[in-house]
C-alpha cells in the first residue's frame, strides 16, 4: 500500500504517473478539438469557406485551411502522440489567434473565447512537457 501511495504521489517529472497525465491531456485533448471542431470544418469545408472569419487577412479559405489543419489534422497527431510538440505548437497559434483576434481576450459574454482560452492552457502545457512515454514519439525519439 505504501509503494501504491508514493507511486501516486510522485513528483518526478518522469514517473510513471506523470507519463499516463500526460496521455490522458493529450488524449482527452486532441479528440476533443478533433470531433467538436476539427471534423466539422474538414466535412463542411465547402460550406464554410466563404463564411469563415478571416482574422489575419489571408482570405477566408485560408483561414478555414488553417483552422482545419490544425484542429483536425493536429489534433489527431496530438492525440496519437506523433510529432507532438509540433502539433501542439500549432494548435497553440490556432487557438492564440482565436482567443485575441476573433474572441478579443473575452472570458465572458456573448462572444466568450473562454473555451479557447481553456485548450490554449492545455495545449501550452503540452508543448512545453511533451508527449511523455506513452507516446508514439517516445518510441521513434529514444535518446
């Protein structure tokens, strides 16, 4: 019961605790972005593309392009733990741009960015731990 209890408790950064955390953020997230709003712009891409925001000014198409990128295609790689640190630094810029140019920093209201300001934290904290060992990217990036 002892061992059980300091396995729990572990702070080291590379316990097996800390690995299966990390699993669980990178899973719960990347399906989460992929099916609430990756899928939907990848299915309904055509649908959209004239009426999707255009927060840089690189046109509508390529703003959708972007967004579906990185909320579909990164999200799977994020959930997958392949290429990780990259996916995850996408969906960062996504949801930064999201949360300031589109949700002006609003946490609250009508046009609250709080849920892209929420996977922002999630991503950030993904990108700066890494996948962990539970990662398609622990077996291919052995040091």
């Amino acid at each position: 019961m002892k061992k059980l209890l300091h396995r729990f408790f572990a702070t080291r950064p590379n316990s097996p605790m800390a690995d299966l955390g990390l699993l669980v953020l990178r899973a719960w997230l990347g399906v989460a972005i992929v099916c609430n709003h990756g899928w939907g712009k990848l299915s309904h891409f055509e649908e959209m593309a004239d009426k999707f925001g255009d927060p840089l000014h690189l046109g509508t198409h390529a703003s959708l392009a972007l967004a579906t990128f990185a909320e579909f295609f990164c999200g799977l790689l994020l959930a997958l733990g392949l290429l990780s640190r990259f996916a995850a630094l996408v969906l960062c810029i996504n949801l930064a741009v999201a949360f300031t140019a589109v949700h002006q920093l609003s946490l609250s209201g009508p046009h609250s960015g709080e849920l892209a300001f929420v996977y922002l934290a999630g991503f950030v904290a993904l990108l700066i731990a890494g996948p962990g060992k539970y990662s398609i990217d622990s077996s291919l990036f052995k040091s």
